[in-house]
C-alpha cells in the first residue's frame, strides 16, 4: 500500500513573545498555510522499521538521527504497535526559513502512517506531534490559527481571508536556537498582540491586516542575517500592504491584495534572492 501526503509550509502573520516558562519562550501567533508543499510518500513494510529518502532543498544532508519525519515514523509505531515504512520526501519547502519545513513534515508522516495503517485519532496524533516540536501539532491540520504557549495551543479562525504573497529567501538561513537567544540578550520586548490581526482577518480587512504583521524576532535574526534586512527593504520598495519575516527567518513576506499584483511585483522583482509567489490555503 502507498500514501501521498502534502506537508504545506506555513508563516506566521504576527509572532510574539509573552515570556518564558521552564526554559521555553511562550509565543502568541498568528499562522496560516500557504500552497508551497512538501510531497511525502509512504510505503508498508513487513517489519517495525523505518528508511526514509530526501530530495531537493539540500535535505541530503540532515543526519538521520535528527530528522523530525523519522522521529514521527517511530514514535508512531511505538505508540500502536505498527510495523515500518519506507518513506521518500520530495522537498519543496527550504530549510532554515521559518517556513515550518521540518514540522510540517513530521506532521505529514504522522498523517500519512495513520492513512496507512488506519489507527491514531487527532487526539492521539496531536499528543505525538506536541512531543516532536512546539507548531508541529498545528502542523496536522494547518489554515489559520493563534497558537500559544510552546505553540501547542492552536485556536482555529473560523473567517480566513483569501491572502496573496511574495516571498524571498535569502540563500542563508537563521538558527532558531541563536535567534532565540539572541533575543534574551537584546531585551527586544514582545513585538506587538496578535489581536489587530486576528480581528482584520475576521472581518475580511486585509488592509488592517497588512498594518499589524509584525515579528517580535526580526532584530535578532537581522543580526545573525543582514540579508534578511536587505529582503525586507526589497519588499517594501514595492509598496505592499505589509512586510514582515516569518518563523525565524530567513524568509521574509510581502502581503498584497490580490494576485495580480503578486505577480506584478514578482515580474520586476531583480534582486539577489529566491523570489516565490504564494497563496494561502485552507484544509
């Protein structure tokens, strides 16, 4: 029996820090899912074991002891007793971005075994994924949400607007780790809330939307990165709704109102990075 499965990419809108607990920064932010994916195939084996193949994004080179996808795969079959599966990941989504790359496809494996061997409900799922990464429970279900604390706490929105964006990806990425820390060390403050966001997408104003992305690590990962400054003010020359870095980083968004003019930007953009025109989704 084989299995596909779509692992998408997500951004956050807005991403805040609220404090620290237990050694973990708590987050408050605002997410969707955007038509940029991961493809992941699966296949039964006879015995509990697992192989798994990347291709594309310089995936090659993660070690297999430290790939999320993997860790999913055996958790899973510790946890109801399955045998194996062979997997192959054919990657779109680029590494070190704060695109949700790695959740997504731990998320995505852990779909794709219960697909295969039709046992995990969400609750069961969700347990697995909160234990692999802090937005990889979100990461099952995807579309627009708030997540909070470690990002296990996902309240979905109801209301999600159709959002159109340009995206550029610097060549190098951003260590969450260093972000993070960096962060501590500049005492940058929390970015903003999350409730002018989650309010203009509700009422469909992608105006009001535009004006509350904000990225409470954007100065920390500006140092560790200068080239997401530079993609920043790329973007903003071509006077978009709103400009804001995702995850981490190093990727950085621009929000407009429509396609057209997505495509628009996309067609004069003559920069130095990697420029993608993205959509957000709904699943």
């Amino acid at each position: 029996m084989k299995v596909r499965v779509k692992a998408y990419a997500k951004l956050n809108l807005t991403l805040d820090i609220t404090g620290v607990e237990g050694g973990y920064h708590m987050l408050d932010s605002l997410v969707c899912s955007v038509d940029m994916y991961d493809l992941i195939v699966l296949n039964k084996r006879k015995d509990d074991r697992v192989s798994i193949e990347m291709h594309g994004c310089d995936c090659e080179l993660i070690p297999y002891e430290n790939n999320n996808a993997v860790k999913a795969a055996e958790r899973y079959i510790a946890e109801f007793g399955t045998c194996g599966a062979d997997i192959v990941i054919y990657k779109n989504i680029p590494v070190g971005a704060g695109l949700g790359g790695s959740s997504a496809d731990a998320a995505g494996v852990l779909r794709g075994m219960a697909e295969l061997y039709g046992k995990g409900g969400e609750t069961q799922l969700k347990e697995i994924a909160d234990s692999l990464g802090s937005d990889t429970g979100y990461m099952l279900n995807g579309g627009f949400a708030v997540l909070r604390g470690k990002g296990e706490r996902i309240e979905k929105i109801k209301r999600p607007l159709k959002l159109h964006f340009i995206l550029l990806k610097p060549r190098g990425g951003v260590s969450t780790s260093e972000c993070y820390a960096l962060y501590d060390r500049l005492s940058c403050g929390t970015g903003g809330n999350s409730f002018a966001a989650v309010e203009a997408i509700t009422k469909g104003d992608v105006q009001a939307l535009g004006k509350s992305l904000h990225n409470a690590l954007y100065e920390p990962a500006v140092r560790l990165n200068p080239d997401v400054k530079t993609a920043f003010e790329e973007l903003e020359a071509f006077s978009p709704l709103g400009v804001c870095m995702t995850g981490s980083g190093s990727a950085v968004f621009a929000l407009f109102e429509n396609a057209e003019f997505c495509a628009w930007a996309k067609s004069r953009y003559r920069g130095k990075f990697n420029c993608i025109q993205l959509k957000s989704v709904t699943k």
